[in-house]
C-alpha cells in the first residue's frame, strides 16, 4: 500500500495506545462529522434500487450545484481506480505534488505519466490530472484558468475532493462540458469516511461508461441514506464551512510557536513547513496526536484539524512542552 | 441496467404500495438479516485500516473454512466487474443458465463468450465460469468434479455465492491453486446486501491484483464490523443454515397447491416452473408479494424464502385465492 494518511493501526504500532487514544489529524477528514442518525433495516438488507441511488444523485447535483450527470462511487478513489480505462493509455500529466495514487493508478496501467509545476504544462496531454484545492499543499486554481486549459488536453480531471468549503473553486456547474470530468469525496467534508462515497460529475457518455464499470450496486445503503440526508443539509454544511474556516486559522495561530511555516492548506488540512517532520510527527505521536509526513518533503507535516475542544486542549498542551 | 432481482421500486411503480408494504421474494437475499449491532463512531468516520482489513480477511478464511489468500470487496458483483481484467480477453465459457452479469460484464470488456450446458464443455476455455450452486437453477457440482476440470482450463472461476448453508460443495478449502479463484458473497446469506461486502478467495497472484484494482478502501467501515462479528458467528451460521433448509421444504410444499413444479434451488431461494410466470408474478404482485421472472425462460418463477411468520401466512393466503 502506498503511502497515506489515515495509517493510525502504524501509529499504535509504533507509540503504543488503542485507537480511541488517539486523535488522527493524518488525514483531512472532518472530525465533527454529519450525524450519521438512524439507518433503517432496509438500507441494510436490500440491494440499493434505481430510484434510491437516483435520488441519492439528485441530492448531489443539489449539494454541488450542477444538473450535470453524476455517478455515485465508493469514494473519489474508487474513481481514480476506474481513471486509467476511460480512455486507452496514452500521456497523462499531473500537476504535482498532489495525492500520490494518481500518477501510481495511472502509471501501474500502462499511461506514460509526467508531474508538471503550473497550468500550462499540462497543456498537450491527453489526460491532466489537477486537484483543486490541491493536497497536501492547498494550492487553488480559478475556474477559468481551468476551463481555459480544458481546450488544450484530452480530458482534464478535477479532483474536488476538498472543495466541499470553497464552493467558489468548483467547477461542478461546468462538469457536462466534454472534456472535463469533476471528482468528489463525500467522506472528508463530512467527516464520514468510513461509509465510502463520492461522486463523479461530467458528461452524459463519460459518466454512463464509470456506472457501467462500477456496475449496478456500487455503494450501500447506508451511504444512500446518510449521503441524501447530508447532501440536502444546507444549513449543516453552511455552518461547518464557517467553523472551519474559523478552524483553520486557529491551528495556524497555535503551531506559531514551533517555528513551522504555513505553505498551505484547505479548510480541512493545513501543511507546514518544519524542521524535521519526523520529528515533529514523533513530538506529537508520544502523546498519542497522528500528522502525517511525506517521504519526499521531509521537513512538511500536514495536520487535519481537531474537532471538539478537548482536542485542541490536547494539542495546545503538547505543543508548549 | 439488466434484469435483476430486487428491483422492487419497478413492483411499486406498476402494483403501488411503498416499500414496507412488500415482501421482496425478487431475490436469493436470507430475509432474517445477521443482527446489525451497534456500529461505534470510528467505524463511520475513519478510513478503514490495513489491520482492520486484514482482521476482516481472517473472519472470511474462518468462515470458508480456508487458509487462502483473501480480499475484501463490494460485494461479489465487484469482484465480476475486475474479472475481464485479470488476464487479456479471450474464449470465456459460461455453465449457462446463470447470473446474467458474467457474460454481460466479459463481453462488454472484449472477452468472446460462449454460454455452455455442461462442466465437460467448458475445457479449453481460457476463462471458465461455475456458479455453485447455481442461480437460479440450483444445479449443483461436486468439489471433485470441478477440481478434474481445473487443469483443463485456463482460470476455473466459481461462484460461491449461494454455498454458505451448503458448505460441502464449497471448493474454498482449495482456493489457493494456481487456476482456481472463488467469490464469494457476504450479503445473501447473512441477509445484509445493502452493506455490499464479498469476498474473492484465491492464490496470493490474483488476490494481489485483485486488491490493487479494488484500491487502498474498497470496503466500508460498517461492512468491516458486522462482517467480522457475523462471520466468526458459527452458531447463527449453523442455525441459519438448518432453518433455511427447512424453509426450502416448507415453500415448496405451500406452492403445490398452484401446479408448479421445482426445477431446482438453493437454501436461499427455489425455481419453480409454472404455467406462465408473468401471470404468477402478477397474483403475487396484486398482494405486494415480489418475485422473479426471467424474460429468456416465461415459465420460471425464482422466489426466495419468506422470513417472520407474517409474511408466510401472507404468502399462504395469496396462494390459496
């Protein structure tokens, strides 16, 4: 398996504690999730129908703000798995560094793929790959400097999969455009990563040809119960943009005195610049807080932000040791 | 989408009634579900982990009665959608009548698909496909004569899953052999297919590929707790098995009455052959009662077991009208 966040079981390996010990700020999912409330008995012993995933659909354009056609997956990365098949292999660009199972998905089925640093070098390729906001760095691109590119590539990706607070950034209202293919996760931004969902957004044949592969029952029916729910939940979403935000720059101003450098972030991950990220990984792992470290940026340390405020106490107590 | 069961919001649209009011037969799915239980916070939260996984593969070997490699997936289905891709398309041979996604799912991805009536015809197939027992005949084959057929086909590929209440049929034990490779599903017998969990059982090669097209969570954090509570549940599995076994009896003695005669079944479902089948599925349908039919055969009619009481006696008195 490649390198990820979300690694706790090697967290406890190495630092000991059970897993209710530990707060896991190695990923960027939301720590204060969606009510997960009740799922019926059917949700768990029917095969999801039609109707239930097609309202589950209707609920994500809603959420997204689009009518363009949209599948529902077992996460974005369950997308990213199906990626490599929409188009023969041919010259993939990604715009790096970004979330390393792209290049990894793509190159392990046969795609010559190069990491580009701006915009325009992905110009040319047949598929270019940008995640916007981008993890881990939070790098954000316009909308129109998106489209303007869509011309000048095969088809070109949007991993939205951390745009959930940024709805400016997203450029789900144009997924039906034919070149263009928009991912989305459903588990970070509200915080339920373990029910496995996301969604694709693009055009009619692209989008009928991710179901077919997926096939007809890809998703559960909790994920179809919970995912309508939240997905129609304006005011929960509207509120927890807002606290994230606030979040966001609450972290920033507790890691200051460790010297760390903001490079960037989203509003649910921020990335720092360190000394020595391992070492700043071990400080907080001894007391039982996970980060995440990146093999090729040694000195980077990402952090998710911590949800209730015995968390922030946590971390706040740790820091000034 | 093809004809499959459990296409109950189909029932609605054309009989009325919601949901509750039915009783879906449509299918091979036990309506007497494994307990769900409490599922704690983390398991909706947080990514599913490689010791979590990996403590969910030993419940499976547990239950199959197997030291072979195993990999977790969303449902047998999606083990069905990766199978074209596990070696380069060829002659594919099908033990045909059979679930109808295997020859849709090969042949859309390029395989030349031949549908066969016997084991003997499926020698020389590069891919031979066997579900044991089969749906929805429930034709059954003797481990031993599978294994003869092993060495004569590229990749022998059996369908386990309606095996569970019929464990000696089940090749599990040898699924490690270099051409053998065994799907299994979580969700009929354990009567929770929302929560789409199966499994693929195998030698280490094709498991390993098999998980890297899968990715990194292709499972959900609630299908990892109650799969592995529920599959190192021996004595539910073994009560179940008994009371399906006499359900089966129990069902086909109650449609005597209608002059329909057993063409064969599993424990989890009969198929009767009667006169017309879209006339019995209407009767049954005017009392919210589903069942299955199958456009290439007009006289069979599929039913799964009624699960509590009630709906027997509602089933008895369609019968009777």
């Amino acid at each position: 398996m490649r390198e990820h966040g979300g690694n706790l079981d090697q967290a406890q390996q190495r630092f000991g504690g059970c897993g209710e010990d530990w707060i896991d700020l190695s990923t960027g999912i939301n720590r204060l999730p969606y009510p997960v409330g009740e799922i019926d008995s059917h949700s768990w012993s029917a095969l999801p129908s039609r109707s239930e995933i097609e309202t589950l659909h209707q609920a994500a354009q809603h959420a997204y703000g689009t009518s363009a056609p949209v599948v529902a997956i077992g996460g974005a990365q369950a997308a990213i798995q199906l990626l490599p098949r929409l188009a023969p292999p041919g010259r993939a660009r990604i715009l790096a560094p970004t979330y390393n199972e792209y290049a990894a998905v793509l190159s392990d089925a046969g795609w010559d793929v190069e990491d580009v640093r701006d915009l325009d070098a992905l110009a040319g390729a047949d598929l270019a790959i940008v995640v916007n906001p981008n993890n881990p760095d939070g790098r954000c691109h316009e909308p129109e400097d998106l489209l303007a590119l869509q011309s000048r590539v095969g088809r070109l990706v949007i991993d939205e999969s951390f745009a959930d607070a940024v709805p400016h950034l997203s450029l789900a209202s144009e997924a039906e455009r034919p070149e263009l293919l928009i991912l989305r996760s459903f588990g970070k931004f509200y915080g339920l990563a373990g029910l496995r969902l996301g969604f694709a957004l693009g055009n009619a044949t692209d989008i009928a040809t991710l179901a077919a592969m997926s096939g007809p029952w890809p998703i559960s029916g909790a994920a179809i119960a919970i995912g309508c729910r939240a997905l129609l939940d304006d005011a929960w979403a509207t509120a927890t943009s807002a606290r994230l935000a606030r979040d966001g720059v609450r972290l920033d101003a507790m890691v200051q005195s460790q010297g760390w450098r903001l490079v960037g972030g989203t509003p649910l991950f921020r990335l720092y610049e360190t000394g020595d990220a391992l070492d700043a990984q071990e400080k907080l792992a001894r007391s039982q807080i996970w980060s995440r470290v990146f093999t090729k940026k040694p000195t980077w340390l990402r952090l998710g932000l911590p949800g209730i405020e015995s968390e922030w106490t946590r971390l706040a107590e740790v820091l000034v040791r």
